[in-house]
C-alpha cells in the first residue's frame, strides 16, 4: 500500500512521528508518537490546509509517497462505530488513537477524515515492531495551485 503525507520541506526525510508526540493532533494525545498519512494526495493537501491556514501555504513543501508492506496488520475504525459528535470531540478520537499507540497490536489504524468522512486517514505506529518496514518511497516538492492564494 502506498500513503501519502505532506510536510514542510524541512521534514521530507522524517517518518518518525515526533511532531504529533510533541503536541498531539486528532488522533493521539501529546507523548504519543503518530504518523499521519492519507489514501489521496488530494485528501493530505485538504489536511494541511485546514490547520495551517491559507497564509502558509507558500511555504515549501514535500509531498512524500510512503510504502507500507500490504502484509502488515491494520485496524479499521468505521464512521458508523463512532458516536455521532466524533468530528467535534477530539478528546474522543485522541483517546480512541492513543490507546491504539499504547495497545501495539497493529503497526495501523485507518480511520475516517474528519473534512471528508467518506475518505480515510492511514495512522501509522512508529513503535510497532513492523514499523522498520515502512520506507520514504518518494519525497518531492510540493506546490499549491496559486488560485489557493485568493482565499482569505
């Protein structure tokens, strides 16, 4: 399976999952390591978008495509097995992931977008045993279309 993430370009060779550890983010609470990818470019570039604001996006980035062996185990969290406000509790869902971290039975937990529930986000576990399987498979600039930029 390939997966997808943008980062700013100072980070276009780290996978580690450091800066979700630092200050917690949907899924996981801070001190627990998460590495964020999406199934789409298209779904990572909507992701960025909505927590760095329009005023950012001239900033330089990377857009990493990233393997993960389709042997590896997965865990799947349904829209429908969530309660209704899971979009606005990010208690909730930082609950739900972090338990996930701290269970480490599965090096993968795909769960709803919050921005489009219908896609999936893919949080990958750098303390899984299998995470040494999972490589940086490209990491090349990333532009936003300047249309983006006559948004305030």
């Amino acid at each position: 399976m390939i997966v997808y993430r943008i980062v700013n370009s100072h980070y276009k060779n780290d996978i580690s999952g450091l800066g979700a550890k630092l200050k917690g983010a949907r899924w996981n609470k801070p001190g627990s390591s998460m590495l964020y990818t999406a199934e789409h470019i298209s779904l990572c570039a909507l992701e960025l978008l909505v927590h760095i604001g329009f005023n950012d996006i001239q900033k330089l980035y990377h857009i990493l495509s990233i393997y993960v062996p389709d042997d590896v185990s997965i865990k799947k969290i349904n829209t429908n097995k969530l309660k209704p406000s899971w979009i606005e509790d990010e208690d909730y869902t930082a609950f739900m992931g972090t338990e996930f971290i701290n269970n480490n039975l599965n090096l993968v937990l795909q769960v709803p977008s919050a921005i489009i529930p219908e896609e999936h986000n893919y949080l990958i576990n750098p303390n899984h045993r299998d995470f040494k399987k999972v490589k940086i498979k490209t990491s090349k600039p990333f532009i936003f279309d300047e249309r983006l930029y006559t948004f305030k």
